[in-house]
C-alpha cells in the first residue's frame, strides 16, 4: 500500500509543481525538456534497460507516435493546470481511462457488459459537470482539459500496445520513449530560443527536474503497487484514479483556493462513482 500512496503523492505533486511554476515566468518548453533529461537518467539508473536489444524490429511505429505524444500532452497538462486549476485537470486525467476501455470494445471485440456501460452513460455528465465554468473572457479554457483526456487515452492504448507488439521489456522500451520525447520537446525549446528569442533560465532546469524526479517516481511507485497486488491489480487501477482525484481536489480547493462550483463538486462525485464501477466490471472479466 505504500507505493500505492507514493505513487498518488508523487502524480499530484507535478500538477502542483506546475501550479507553483506560475509564479515563476517559466518556460514550459525547457521545464518538460529537462523533465525528460531527469527521467532517462533515473530510468537508466534504476532500471538498467539492455539497450543491446534495441534494433529494427522494435514496434518504431508504436514508439515514434508515443514519444511525440508524451511531451505534447505534457505541454497541454501544464497550460490545463494553469488555466482551469488541479482539480479539473487531474479528473479529466483520470477519466481518460474510459478511452482505451472503449477502444478496446469497438476495435478490439472486448466484452462490454452492463457494469461498464453503466459507468460510461455516468462518465460523460461527470466530465461536463466538472469542466462546466461561468462564461469569461478565456471561455475556451476547456480545451485545454479536453486535450488532457484525449491524449492520456491515447497514450494508454498505445502503451497497451506496446506490451503486446514486442519481447523488448517494459523498462526498455520506456527509455526508448522517453529519448524520443526528449528529442521532440527539445525541437520545440530550440524553435522558442531562435524563433522567439526565448532565454535559458535556472529556473527552468530546476523545475524540470523536480518534475522529472516525482514524474519518474509516480512511473516507478506505480510499478512496484503492481508487483505487490499482482493478483488484483484492479485494486492499483482504483485507489491510483481515486486518490488523485481526492487528493488533487484536496490540495487544489485547500492549498490553491480554486473556486469550484455546486456542478463541480457533482462531477468529482460522478467521476469517483463512474471509476468505482468500471473497476467492478474489469474484476468480473
């Protein structure tokens, strides 16, 4: 249960790095750059991934799409912070587990039964009550969330694939990913650099990575709950999605006063409702 508990600390406290980072005139683009910097060197460093294994057969039409995705949506999480708070943000996260659930049904002809339909008719009010927001001036704030859901979906189903498309083990092939991010986002920082004559700033390296080590600890935690509830991993996938929305909404209303409303506050208890029956459903399979 202890790597269950830091694993949710760990997911909660990038939102609230980022949250900080406001204060701060960070450049999100060197933040996620030195983020992945961080997070190869603890992979390879606890990890110890072969790399003699890497060669041509390796799913590069899995990896290539995930590594551009990782940073992109990292960049999306951080504007979705910024702009709707942590509480929205880490539940449109979390809801993002119904993607690849439906996925798996329309594409790859798994069981649908009622539980889950259940819990996807009470899903979607769950994430309109929770975005919903008075009309403002920056009214299409809520793409930023939107991106969020879709993309950690995405990037579920394409991890799913991994597992199944190669022998190369997990950890390796999360190196490979993460050098490819890596490459992705440090495009992007250099663009900003020449382009709009972003500076290198300290700050950025030292929020980078910071977000990097809980990043890194959340994957890491997050593996180790596995192994220690290894025959009922659907205790890991409940408290993970549950305790991050509690304690993001927590540490978001207490910490950072975000101001949440009367269909919020519904929505998290839909979303918490909705999680609590697809978790059901996977232990009926």
């Amino acid at each position: 249960m202890l790597f269950l508990i830091l694993s949710i600390l760990c997911s909660v406290t990038v939102g609230v790095i980022f949250k900080l980072g406001r204060n701060y005139s960070l450049t999100i683009s060197q933040v996620v750059s030195w983020n992945y910097v961080m997070a190869l060197l603890l992979c390879y460093f606890f990890f110890t991934p072969d790399l003699t294994m890497i060669d041509s057969t390796a799913p590069w039409e899995i990896y290539v799409p995930l590594g551009i995705l990782l940073p992109t949506v990292f960049l999306f999480l951080a504007a979705s912070i910024k702009h709707m708070g942590i509480v929205k943000t880490d539940a449109a996260q979390r809801l993002s587990l119904f993607i690849p659930i439906l996925a798996a049904w329309l594409l790859f002809d798994e069981a649908f039964n009622s539980t889950k339909l259940v819990a996807f008719l009470i899903a979607l009010p769950a994430l309109l009550l929770i975005l919903n927001k008075k009309t403002d001036n920056h009214n299409n704030n809520w793409i930023y969330p939107a991106v969020v859901l879709v993309g950690f979906g995405a990037i579920d189903i394409l991890f799913k694939q991994i597992a199944l498309a190669t022998s190369l083990p997990f950890t390796t092939s999360l190196f490979i990913t993460f050098g490819i991010s890596l490459i992705v986002i440090l495009a992007v920082a250099m663009y900003e650099l020449i382009a709009k004559k972003a500076t290198l700033k300290r700050n950025n390296l030292f929020f980078g990575a910071v977000v990097g080590l809980f990043n890194f600890g959340n994957i890491l935690f997050y593996l180790k709950a596995h192994q220690a509830f290894a025959k009922n991993p659907s205790t890991v996938f409940a408290a993970m999605n549950m305790g991050v929305i509690i304690i993001g909404s927590l540490v978001g209303v207490l910490l950072f006063k975000e101001k949440l409303n009367t269909k919020n506050y519904i929505g998290l208890a839909f979303a918490l409702i909705a999680i609590v029956l697809i978790t059901f459903s996977q232990m009926a399979n």
